[in-house]
C-alpha cells in the first residue's frame, strides 16, 4: 500500500474540499479555527490556497487553452475517501495548547490516516491497521518508559467519577467511597497527575456515522487516557450493556495491558480478521 505522505495547510484543505464540493466540511473546518469570515476574506484565503496547491504540484493548469486548473488524481482520491468515510477511529491529544487529533478513516476496505495539528498542518496517507499502534503510541507520547511494571485498578460508580473529576474535589469526599487504603492511593496518583495535566483527558473513540445521525457520529467505543509522572492512565467503562449504569474503572497498565486494550480497540474497529492481520 502506497505510504505517501501528503501535507495540507488548513486553507488548502478548506480549498480543496469545496472545489470537490464538500463546501459544508469545508466551512466547519476553517469557521472552526476563523470564525466567521467575510466573503473577501475567504476569497483572500482561497487564492493563496491555490497558488500554493500548484506550487506543490497538487494542482496542475491543463493545457486545454482554458485555463482550467486540476487536482492531481492521489490527492482527490483521498480526498473524497475523508468525506464519504463513515467509520473513524479517532485520538485527541491536548499538548501546550495545541490539540493534536488522529483519525483513521474506513471504507470501501482502505483506511486514510489523517493527523491534524491544531487544524492548522493536516497530514494525510494511506493506512494500515499493523501501523496504528505506532500511531497512537506517537499521538499520546507513549513509550516504553511510560509505563509503571505493575498494574492496578480501581472501579468508581458514575456519581463517584463526577466528583472525581470536579474542579472542587477534595481527597476528605473520598470517606463515603469506602475504599481501600491502596485504592484511595492509587485515587490520591490519578487525581494528582489529572491536576498535571490541567484537570483534562486525552481520549481514544470508534465513531459511526448513521443516516439519522444530524448532530454528528455516534461514539460505540471510548478510552479515556492520561500520561501521568509516574503511571499510563485509562479509564474506561467495563459495563458492556450500553443501557445499563456505568462501571468505570480507573487503572495505571503495564506496556503489556496497553498493547491488549488497543489490539482490543483495533479489532472492534475491524472485525474482519484478515484485514486485522494486513
């Protein structure tokens, strides 16, 4: 599989995508980072967009005597793969206020990788599922070293979780909880590291689009993790029934549990075997 890199500024993204007529992800993408922007000032973007599109050679001038301008054909095909995609694997990553975003586009058996910087560099190429560990290693700064040699966990209830994660909590709410001493510890590392990390989560989700799906994708998978001082951070839901109350376990994995909860994560992703195997 043809492992190019192609790399797109924000505005020749926004360019590309509605001259191929994806004027509405076009306009969520730079409103996003812009705001509203006024006609001239997307035309001012969208023409130093296309110089630097053909100085890329992504956009060529045909000599047909028109003048007319083309996309080169690897780019529009990964291009229109992003829009009719409806399965994403995605990571979100918040580092020195910048927001790094991975996302893995399935379908029609291809899968486009797509990192974004801060929707301001995007960073496109064609993929395979044997190369997203390394992926996801690289977009949460992940590493041997990261990982504590042993493993613990602890299981909160949804109200527990709230006040967990509450800009007030203090470690005195803990007394209702009756836990442990070692659980109350291990509460004590995760709680210090989330205030490290200004009181935010990175996440790993699985996303679907449906037809009834007006407000954006369903999320039918989601680990939440953080790289703490000392500890590799997930937390997740160990109830398996959607419907029912919760169950999240917060637990510090060994580089072992993390390498079994993402082959977990790749293969709901993709179920078929032999694709899971490249």
């Amino acid at each position: 599989m043809d492992k190019q890199t192609v790399i797109l500024t924000l505005e020749e993204l926004g360019f590309a995508l509605t001259a191929l007529g994806a004027e509405d992800m076009a306009s969520g993408l730079l409103q996003s980072y812009y705001g509203e922007l006024t006609e001239d000032r997307w035309e001012l973007l969208f023409h130093a967009a296309t110089h630097s599109l053909v100085s890329k050679g992504l956009l060529e001038q045909q000599d047909d005597g028109q003048q007319q301008l083309e996309f080169d054909a690897f780019i529009v095909e990964m291009l229109a793969h992003l829009v009719q995609s409806r399965q994403m694997l995605r990571g979100y990553k918040e580092q020195q206020d910048k927001q790094n975003t991975l996302t893995i586009h399935h379908g029609n058996e291809r899968f486009l990788y797509h990192f974004s910087s801060h929707n301001e560099l995007h960073f496109f190429r064609w993929s395979s599922p044997e190369d997203w560990h390394h992926d996801i290693d690289q977009l949460f700064g992940l590493s041997a070293p990261s990982f504590n040699g042993h493993s613990r966990y602890v299981d909160l209830t949804e109200e527990q979780w709230n006040e967990l994660t509450s800009s007030n909590f203090t470690m005195q709410q803990m007394a209702t909880w009756k836990l442990q001493e070692l659980d109350q510890q291990m509460i004590q590392d995760w709680r210090e590291d989330f205030n490290r990390n200004h009181c935010s989560l990175d996440n790993l989700s699985q996303m679907v689009y449906t037809d009834t799906d007006e407000e954006g994708p369903s999320v039918t998978n989601l680990l939440f993790v953080l790289k703490g001082t000392n500890d590799v951070w997930v937390v997740r839901n160990t109830e398996l029934d959607m419907q029912a109350t919760p169950c999240l376990r917060i637990e510090s994995v060994t580089e072992s549990d993390w390498r079994e909860r993402i082959t977990h994560f790749i293969q709901a992703f993709v179920p078929d075997e032999a694709v899971f195997r490249g």
